[in-house]
C-alpha cells in the first residue's frame, strides 16, 4: 500500500472495516449471515488435496453402483456402444504436404490402404496380439479403456516389448488398474510425487509408480507393498506409460469420474425402487378379520368366561369350525370354477383388509432422479431410462444429437487418443523394421523418423466407431444426400455416419456393380425417389408401353 500513488490510493477508496466486513460485500454467494448459506462454508484447496483423500471411497462406490445399479451399468454400457461400437476402425491421414518430396497424393493412397490393413490384421488378429496379457483385441480394449474411465476418470496402461515364438510385432499394450498407481510409503514427503505420478517443475509427468499387485490382493502376498517406478518416456520419445484423464483445475493429478456427482442421488435411487418393490410386495398380502353380531361380553362368555383365555380360545375355534364344516361340507355347489366358496356361520362376516398404501410419491419421482442421473452420464433420459412412450420425433432427435456431442467429445478425449497411442506406437516399429513398403527411401535413413514430428506427421489418423443411428432412415438419408448435392460434407464423412469406411463401402459397391453386370441384373433407380432425396420434388413424367 505504501508502494501505491495518492491517485491510486484514493481510486481504491477506504479500507474496509470491521463492521463493512460483517455486512458482506457486493455478492451474495459469499455471504455468511444468510440462513441458508450460513454453515455452507467448503475448504479452499488445491486441485489434489480436494481429490486425492477422497478418491479411494468415490471410486469404490462407483464401481459398486455399476455392479449392482442397473440403469448405471446401462449407462456405461450406452457410452461404450455410442463410441466405439462392435468395430474401433483406423482412417490414416498422414500429412504428406509437411512430409517433403518423396511424399504425394499417389504415396497418401499407397500408404493408407498397407498401414491400414497391416495394423487392422494385427490389432484385431483373434490372437489378441495388442494386447500384452492375450485377452483382447484393440476394439476390446479401447471399449474396456472407456468403461473404465466411466467408472474412475482415468485410464493407466503400459507400453510393452514383448519376446515369443510368432508373435508379429514385439508392441504390446498392459491394461493397469488404477488403484495400483500410488506413492511408495517411502516416497511420501516427496513434493514432486502425488498419488504415485511423479512430476518435474512444470507439472509434467516424468514416472509413474506402480504396486506389482492390487493393494487389496492378498493371493500375492509381499508384491502389494512393492513398487516399480516406469518412466513416462523411453530416452528417445517413445511412449511408455499411457495415463487419460481431464483436468478439471491446474495441477490436477489424477482424475475422477463424472458420476461422482450423482452417487448420492443414485443410491437413493435404488433405495426408492426396493422399498417401492417391498410395498408392492406387502399390498399383495391381506389380513382377516372376523366380525360377530354378538356384544364383547357375550362374545368372550362364549369363548369359555374363564382365565384361561388361550384354552377357552381353542376350544372355542374347534367347536366353531367344526359346526361351519358340518353345516357346509355337504355342499358340492359351494364352488366357482373349481376354487371353494366358504360359507360363514351365521351372523358372522369375513373383511379382507389389504395394507396400506405408500405415500405420494410415485413414478414421477422416479423419473426425475432418473434425469438426475442421466445427465451426471452425459447421456438423455429416453436412453438410460429406455422409455420412449412419451418423446415425438423431434425430441428424440434433440436428446440424441446433445448426446452425440458429449459421446464426440469422450470418444476424442479417451477411445481416439487412446487407440492413437496404440497405432503410433505399432506404426514405430513397422517402419524401423522395414515393414511398410510404400515408404520411400528418404525415410529408411536411420534417425530420420524422430527428426522434425515425422513420426506425429505419419501417425495422424482418425478412428472410425459406433454409428450415429438414425431415427427416420429416409429423411436422414434424404439430409446427407442434399449435404453432398451441396457440398456441405463427404462420402467419408457421410460414412462413418453409419460406421462405415467410405473406401471400403466404394470398394465393394464397385464389386458389386460389375458383378451385377455380369450376371445381367439391372436395377431400374426410383426417379422419384431420387427426386425428393435430391429437393427435387417434381414428380417424373409416366413412362406407356409403346
């Protein structure tokens, strides 16, 4: 303050006082006399100390929303079918223009379909070769690496080099559980290593440590309190350590889903559907009472008048039952479709009286935790609920095209960069072993691949998934044809719409024509048709026999 000008000073006006204090200031999110912000005082601190203490517990409870919840396992199920579908496809896209001479449109066609095919047979060979422990294929585990950033907030795997007898390429991908990231008990009052990443000055990852084991895997007793420290990078820049997640603040380590904020609201949830299921189970039972026209002291003379009410009770019960029996035994027409008609004593009634109903909430409550939830899972509430009975075609739409852009937005951030890592990683050793054989000669020079991003200039690439869906196929099929008439969008583009590969679809409409053509098929176009796909809404002129 002593620093500051007289002009500065009177700028800032007075200081604030004690009592200016107390009032508040100019907002009212921050004041403290307010009932109803009064005891709503949250800690102020950093990005990991909000998460880090916390995460163990939230991510228990989550996987055990998603093991017993079954709208949340629908959910993650949903996030896994709208990304990455039955077929994680690769679209190489280098950047030959960056690239230099040597490389042209001729190469770019070359390239694509060998790197193509090549890492396809590979990645999604039924020996699971990408996958270090033999169990999946890449479209497996880029659908595993998405579910498990649906439950945690992040993915951990390993790049491997692994040795054997036929094994086609030595890359290999290690799915790692993201409990066994964590800090060595030795290494706790290292500043530079929280939750078992370990940083350099800027931030940026340099090593992560993991346990051998699970911490709570006691069939391998002694390896769950080792740990192994993986550089994030070889020496050279390959990547050896893969960790996925999004920051939420600066200086986030670690990641956490984003159905946290909803578990309370989930474990309501399926509270209200078992105690909804326990009343209907109640209201299906009835009591039975018996009402007699005789008055309480007559009534309890008649059970026998005596202390000994439970004697007096039974004898009386016997007695009573036997002159029913007797009186309507005999009856063979006291029936109704096979089932017994009992036929009271006189001056006695039967009341069935079935429990008392629940309160008012019903299914509208139940729908609107629903929302609740769906929207903590980015997806609409027709599809974790999969109740359409009260949604038109323009909402469906709506909610499918705002859930669209959250599956764009994961499939981009998670299953993209993920499957990325793998065919950079693949593409690497390809091309130093001299597997690709479109390559030119100026890329065979030893150095050459890690000079100047060469290595991020060929790896470029998109990944086909899950298609879109379509809700009316003639008038979105109608749309993507005016698109192209328009030239507001490209066979590829159209294709992988619907999950496709557009050079493969070309590929094998064009076996089809000409098989066509042999065989002598002719297929006559609906003109019509192809008029009102077009805008054209003209009707074709009729066409008489001559």
């Amino acid at each position: 303050m002593a620093e500051l000008d007289q002009e500065a000073l009177e700028m800032l006006g007075p200081e604030p006082t004690r009592e200016t204090a107390f009032v508040g200031g100019a907002f009212d999110a921050a004041t403290r006399n307010d009932r109803t912000l009064a005891s709503w005082q949250p800690a102020l601190q950093s990005a990991d100390m909000d998460l880090i203490p916390e995460k163990a517990t939230m991510d228990a409870r989550t996987r055990d929303a998603l093991r017993n919840d079954a709208y949340v396992r629908g959910g993650a199920t949903i996030h896994q079918d709208n990304i990455v579908g039955a077929l994680y496809a690769l679209s190489a896209k280098p950047k030959e223009r960056l690239l230099g001479a040597g490389f042209d449109e001729i190469w770019v066609e070359e390239f694509q379909e060998e790197a193509e095919d090549r890492f396809t047979l590979w990645a999604e060979s039924p020996d699971n070769w990408v996958d270090a422990s033999r169990h999946n294929t890449l479209t497996e585990l880029v659908r595993l690496a998405v579910g498990v950033h649906t439950a945690g907030g992040e993915v951990l795997a390993s790049a491997e080099w692994l040795r054997g007898a036929g094994r086609p390429y030595n890359t290999a991908v290690q799915m790692i559980d993201t409990d066994r990231l964590s800090t060595p008990p030795s290494k706790y009052n290292d500043p530079r290593l929280v939750a078992g990443v370990e940083s350099d000055k800027y931030g940026a990852a340099v090593a992560h440590h993991i346990r051998v084991a699970h911490p709570a895997d006691w069939r391998v007793a002694g390896d769950n309190y080792r740990w192994k420290r993986v550089p994030v990078r070889k020496p050279w820049g390959r990547v050896q350590m893969l960790h996925i997640y999004e920051q939420q603040r600066p200086e986030q380590s670690r990641g956490v889903a984003e159905m946290v904020a909803a578990l309370k609201e989930i474990k309501i949830t399926k509270q209200f559907r078992d105690v909804v299921l326990q009343n209907a189970v109640v209201n299906a039972t009835y009591a039975a009472a018996i009402e007699s026209d005789l008055p309480p002291v007559d009534a309890f003379a008649t059970l026998g008048g005596t202390d000994n009410v439970a004697g007096a009770m039974g004898q009386y019960i016997e007695q009573y039952l036997g002159q029913v029996a007797e009186y309507s035994g005999g009856a063979k027409n006291l029936q109704l479709d096979g089932v017994k008609i009992p036929h009271l004593f006189p001056g006695t009634k039967l009341h069935m009286m079935p429990a008392g109903q629940g309160g008012p909430l019903g299914q509208e409550f139940e729908q609107s935790l629903l929302r609740y939830i769906a929207a903590a899972l980015g997806v609409s509430y027709e599809q974790l609920s999969r109740d359409y009975t009260n949604t038109n075609y323009s909402s469906a739409r709506a909610a499918m095209a705002e859930t669209w852009k959250h599956m764009g937005t994961l499939k981009a951030r998670v299953a993209d960069r993920f499957a990325t890592t793998v065919y950079r990683l693949w593409l690497e050793e390809a091309i130093n072993k001299r597997r690709i054989a479109s390559m030119p000669s100026v890329a065979r020079r030893d150095g050459w691949l890690y000079e100047d991003q060469h290595l991020d200039m060929l790896s470029n690439c998109t990944w086909i998934g899950a298609s879109r869906g379509q809700i009316d196929e003639l008038k979105e099929t109608q749309a993507a044809v005016l698109r192209l008439k328009y030239n507001l969008s490209t066979h590829e583009d159209e294709a992988a719409r619907l999950g496709k590969d557009y050079r493969e679809l070309f590929r094998q409409r064009g076996r089809e024509m000409r098989m066509q053509e042999d065989e002598g098929i002719a297929v006559t176009p609906d003109t019509n048709m192809m008029n009102a796909a077009s805008g054209d809404t003209r009707e074709a002129p009729e066409t008489k026999d001559e």
